[in-house]
C-alpha cells in the first residue's frame, strides 16, 4: 500500500506562486515516476505534470513555462512549484503514482488551491 499526502494548498491571487509538496510512505520513491493532477469544480480530473525517476518532467501545455515539478528522493517527497497562477488553476490537486503491471493508480487526499482576487 502506497500513502501519498499532499499539502501547500491555499488561496493566492492571480499572478502569485504556491508550491505544493507531497509525501510518500513508499520506501520504492526513487525508482516510480510521480505526477500531478488536478479536478476543478464540474469537470474531470486532468493531468498535470510528470517526473520520471531520473528527474524528466513533463507538462500539460495549460501550465508549461509556469509550474515546475521536482522530486526529493531522500525527503521521498515531489513538489509543484505554480507561479502566475491564474484563475482557471483553481482546482483540487493531486499527487499520484502508479505500481504494478497494471499501472494501478494510488491518489492523495489532494489540496485546494484557489486563485482569486
């Protein structure tokens, strides 16, 4: 069983930064890809971002140039640095990692992040 546990949520104003962070129980961090997701009110969930293993990241074209995913092996913890943070970012965001030859998903509880004025 893999726990995931997100935190860093908040309410920011657009144009302003949050970085979340997310940590794991899995003593395997270092060999999993880690990726980001997240929900915004009404609509389905979407991908955000990826970090392979050897610190490859990859990003949805919405937020490209202004979120930045990093992993720490030994802190077994991989954070969403959002800068220019718009209102269409507000959503719930989730941490999740996949195990397993069917790739089963394990999520975290998420955190809320609102962009507002």
């Amino acid at each position: 069983q893999v726990q995931l546990v997100e935190s860093g949520g908040g309410l920011v104003q657009p144009g302003g930064s949050l970085r979340l962070s997310c940590v794991t129980s899995a003593s395997d961090f270092s060999i999993y890809a880690m990726y980001w997701y997240r929900q915004a009110p009404g609509k389905q969930r979407e991908y955000v971002a990826t970090i392979s293993p050897g610190a490859r990241t990859i990003y949805a074209d919405s937020v490209k140039s202004r979120f930045t995913i990093s992993r720490d092996n030994a802190k077994k913890t991989v954070y969403l640095q959002m800068n220019n943070l718009k209102p269409e970012d507000t959503a719930v965001y989730y941490c999740n990692t996949k195990r397993g030859v069917n790739g089963r998903d394990y999520w975290g509880q998420g955190t809320q992040v609102t962009v507002s004025s």
